[in-house]
C-alpha cells in the first residue's frame, strides 16, 4: 500500500467490555485495518469503555480476555491507548499515582492502558484522518 | 483547517450517564476545538427541559453546566424541531438559547462535520 492510500483511525471506544459487543467490535476493527496495511493514531476510552482497562478482568477460560488483547495489540503496533481519568476515578479504575492521591490501598490500571485528560482524545481527533466511536 | 466536530446527545438526561459524560466532553473539546457544533435529537431534548430534580434520583445536576456553553465560546447548539413537537416540549422550557433545525437541516449539518461523536 502507497503512503496515500493509508489512513489514520483514532478510536473512541465507549461501550462496556463485559456488557457491550461494540467493546469487541473496536478490538477486531482495530486487528482489521491495522491487517490491511492502515495505521492506528491512538484509542481513548471513555464512559464505559474505561472498564477494558482493569487488570482485574478475568473472564472464563472460554472467552476472550479484552484487556490482554488490547495491550498485546496496542504493545506490538506502538499505539496508545489513552482512558480517561474522570470516567475512570468514578469507576474504579486507579493508577498507581491516583491511588496515593487518594488514598487508596490498591490501584488496577492494566499496562500498557495510561490515564489520561480529555485533551488526549482532543490531539487525537486532531491528528487522524478518520475518528470511529464504537 | 481545524476539524469540524459535531456532538450528537440523544439520550434522556438520567438514565445512563452518557448525557453528563457528553457533556463534560464537550466543554472539555471546547478548549481545544472552536468548530463544535452540539446536537440535540431524539430523548436528547429531555436534557435541555428546564426544572430537572436531579438530586431527588441521587443523579448529579448537570444544567448548570448546560449554562457554560456561552462562556466557553460554543455557540452552534442545534435542536431537532420535531423532536420537541413530538414531545410536546416548546423554545420556552429549554434551558438554554438553541436553534430549532428541521430533519432535514439537521442532516445537512450532519453532513457538513468533519468527525461526529455520539451520546
């Protein structure tokens, strides 16, 4: 593929990784354009869709683990995935920074998923060619 | 040429939090983006009625935020004329100054966005 023909996708992935199939929808998109030679801007989670960020998601053996394959994916084609920090607090999604802050015992940010400001999801929509919520 | 952004709210006020979130989204964007345009469709209307209780439903008042548009510069606040009707909601219990777009004004300015978000 030409260098013309390749686009920049960001991605706002709202829906809920254990509830919604749009969680899953992003994930095989994302496997999908990265396959026909596109390039992945960034992914930032919000409402929801924050919830793809917890390590503490164990599904049956059965199924597939979201998580684990976000950050498989986003580690080998060197994408970020950004969440948003206020969606996130109000979810019990914690980094290890927040938990100090506020005082609590554990934190449950999955590497290589970071907490972010909705300024990310700005520069993201900034730089992308095509930007699809899911 | 900065991106014009549209942010479509179709959801009631209450019920899920995708209307507060949209909201906080979008006077968050406003800082870094002065194309917004901000739909209003559907049960999205609810959200603009005046007089919500919030708190008696352990939700968070968000229309004092609504209130912010003005001063975060976002003036293109659209609403979909017949969602009102239908709801037999008139211009006068929105909380906040709109334009009333008919269907097929609201799709032409769909149309015209560079990037949609939907809520």
């Amino acid at each position: 593929m030409s260098d013309s023909q390749v686009i920049k996708f960001s991605l706002l992935v709202t829906g809920n990784p254990a509830s919604d199939q749009s969680a899953s929808t992003a994930l095989q998109f994302c496997e999908a354009a990265l396959a026909a030679g596109h390039h992945i801007s960034g992914v930032f989670f919000y409402l929801d869709g924050v919830l793809t960020a917890s390590h503490l998601i164990s599904p049956a053996s059965d199924e597939v683990n979201l998580p684990d394959r976000w950050a498989a994916l986003a580690i080998q084609h060197h994408f970020p995935l950004e969440v948003c920090v206020s969606a996130s607090l109000r979810r019990g999604i914690v980094n290890e920074i927040e938990a100090k802050h506020l005082d609590l015992q554990h934190y449950n940010l999955k590497t290589p998923f970071v907490l972010s400001g909705l300024g990310q999801l700005a520069e993201l929509s900034a730089r992308c060619d095509r930007l699809i919520q899911f | 040429m900065e991106k014009k952004i549209g942010i479509v709210n179709r959801q009631a006020p209450h019920g899920r939090s995708d209307a507060r979130e949209a909201l906080d989204l979008t006077l968050a964007l406003s800082a870094y983006n002065e194309s917004l345009s901000v739909f209003f469709i559907g049960d999205g209307v609810y959200q603009l009625l005046k007089k919500h209780q919030a708190d008696s439903i352990l939700q968070k008042d968000f229309q004092p935020m609504l209130k912010m548009f003005d001063l975060y510069d976002i003036e293109q606040v659209y609403v979909c004329a017949s969602s009102l009707a239908l709801r037999n909601i008139s211009v006068e219990q929105l909380v906040i100054k709109t334009e009333l777009l008919s269907t097929d004004e609201i799709k032409q300015h769909l149309a015209e966005q560079d990037q949609l978000m939907s809520f």
